[in-house]
C-alpha cells in the first residue's frame, strides 16, 4: 500500500470487515473518520493539556512518575527512549508526556492482586488545571467505546464471533497519553527525534493530534515513510504487537515514528495517544483462524501482563 485506507464508520460493521482485515494485513494502519468521539470533548482535551504544559516545571514534576515500570503521571523532556522497544538506541525522544491508566478501578481483589502492578497502579491528577482529570476522564470513555467497536470489526475480518474479544477486554489496562512536542530550541541530536522508530506493544492504538507538522510516519513496506494526516476529524489506528502475536503475523505491527518538524518551526504540537490493552490475564495465543496447517504458530503462549512488563521496562532512561 501507499497510503493509509480509510474506515468510514458510517457504514455497517460487516461491510468494513473486509476493509479492516486488508488494511491491517498489508499496512498495519487506518485512518478512522465518522468515529462518534464528540468535538467537543476532543477540542477540551486539548484545551486542558495546553493548560498543564503551560505549568512550571515543578509543577508538572509534582506528579511525576513515581517508578520506571509505572506509565503514571509526568513524564519529562529526555526520560523516554522508544526505539528501544526495538533493541535500537537514539537520543532520547524530544518530547513530555503525562499519562493515565484505567480509571473508576475498584477494591476488588482483582485490581489489587499482585499480578494486577502495575497495571493498575493509582493515576496522578494535578492540582491544576482542575478540568484535566474530567476532561480525560471523559475522553477515557469515549475512546474505549471506539476501540471496542473496532475490535469488533476486527473480530469479524478474522473470521471470529462479533464479541469474541469482550471477556478478555473487559477490565483493559489501557493507556492515554497527552504528549508535548516543543519546538526545538537548538538543531536535534545527531538520531533524535520527536519519538524514535518503534512499534506498539499493545493491541490497538488510537492517534489524534493537532498538527502534523513533524507528525507520525508509517514504514512502507519498501522502506518509504508514509506521513498519514493525523490532525482533523480522523483517528489514526494501528496494530500493537500483541494483536499482531494473536493473529500470528496475519496482522501487521507496522513500525513508525514522530519525526521532526521542518527547520525553524516554532509551535508546540499535541498528540493524544490511546493505547488500548486486553485484560493483564488474558492469555495470548495464535487464534483458530490465524493458524496455519502443517506449522507450528510462530508465538508462544504469554499473558498480556508480562508481556507488557517485559517490554516497557526497555523505553525509560
């Protein structure tokens, strides 16, 4: 492919089966439009992120990360490294980020087992802006009915039951991130980015931003970057890694990068990625219709927790 093709959520679920099942098998990547997530909350979110960047450093470093395998709170310029995810190593990413987890979580032993850290570990709100905490909670809400609607599809491009994912998405460890990229204040380190090359380690990830200047960039298959628009009314949706073990390749999990704005650009650019994750108990293993005869499915057997722990742990510095 060279461009992203598009999944108009207007239409029926079973007709954009088909849409999905190639996309996602030859790119790895989707545009979104007609998704149902409201303006208003998306254009709220934004205007709450502003706010918190605005804020002093030491502001900001009030809530931040309280351990490396927490994806809690702020997260400051140099402290995260995405092409390791790949084994690679860059100059750290050009960027900040503040970032929540599942919200409304109960006392139940389910979330407070040991084998729930830290996936469900508390989110740090800040003080101010006071409308960050209702904005993203709301933005949580609405995002996760999104992705379930798409995993829906996907289920059926797969040849599986509409509501074959629910059981095992129910309680999702998902992640929303509001990332920062600044303009530049001196010429980029010699490899920086704004985030290195990278795949997801999740199962969906959806992309909205306010800019694509030095925005996210798609590797083609013959090497080629592919600059999708990620600003405007559409999401940009790609295959983590972990959907990508599930299908045993017949999804691709394509790698990607946030590129650097052109010489002398001077305006800051948001990003809101939702990363959405099965439950941590969920078991991964090739699907029924993803095997192939004679052979032997190319993943062992893991559990989204560890698999997440395992991989997350490469990207802090």
């Amino acid at each position: 492919m060279t461009k992203i093709p598009t999944l108009d959520l207007s239409r029926d679920d079973r007709s954009l089966a088909a849409v999905l099942e190639a996309a996602f098998s030859e790119i790895g990547f989707v545009l979104v439009t007609n998704h149902g997530v409201p303006a208003a909350e998306i254009a709220r979110l934004y205007h709450e992120a502003n706010r918190f960047f605005d804020q002093p450093l030491a502001t900001k470093l009030a809530v931040g990360r309280p351990r490396p395998d927490q994806n809690r709170g702020y997260i400051g310029m140099g402290s995260e490294t995405l092409a390791r995810l790949a084994g690679q190593e860059t100059p750290p990413d050009y960027k900040e980020v503040f970032t929540i987890g599942p919200i409304d979580v109960s006392d139940q032993p389910y979330y407070t087992a040991a084998a729930a850290y830290p996936a469900f570990a508390p989110n740090l709100w800040p003080s101010v802006p006071e409308g960050l905490k209702p904005a993203m909670s709301a933005y949580w809400r609405s995002i996760s009915a999104l992705a379930e609607r798409v995993l829906g599809i996907g289920a059926l491009a797969l040849d599986l039951p509409r509501d074959f994912f629910v059981s095992l998405t129910d309680r999702h460890i998902s992640m929303l991130r509001l990332i920062c990229y600044p303009p530049y204040l001196s010429p980029p380190a010699t490899g920086q980015l704004r985030a290195g090359i990278h795949t997801d380690l999740n199962m969906l990830t959806f992309v909205h931003a306010n800019s694509d200047e030095g925005g996210l960039e798609v590797r083609a298959r013959d090497g080629s970057w592919l600059a999708p628009k990620a600003s405007g009314d559409a999401y940009i949706v790609n295959v983590g890694d972990i959907l990508m073990r599930w299908t045993n390749d017949r999804w691709v999990s394509t790698p990607h990068r946030v590129a650097n704005p052109p010489t002398g650009w001077g305006e800051r650019r948001l990003s809101v990625p939702f990363f959405f994750q099965a439950n941590y108990d969920t078991v991964v293993e090739c699907l029924p219709s993803c095997a192939v005869v004679g052979q032997a499915p190319k993943y062992q057997p893991i559990s989204v927790g560890a698999y997440r722990a395992e991989r997350f742990a490469r990207t802090a510095t």
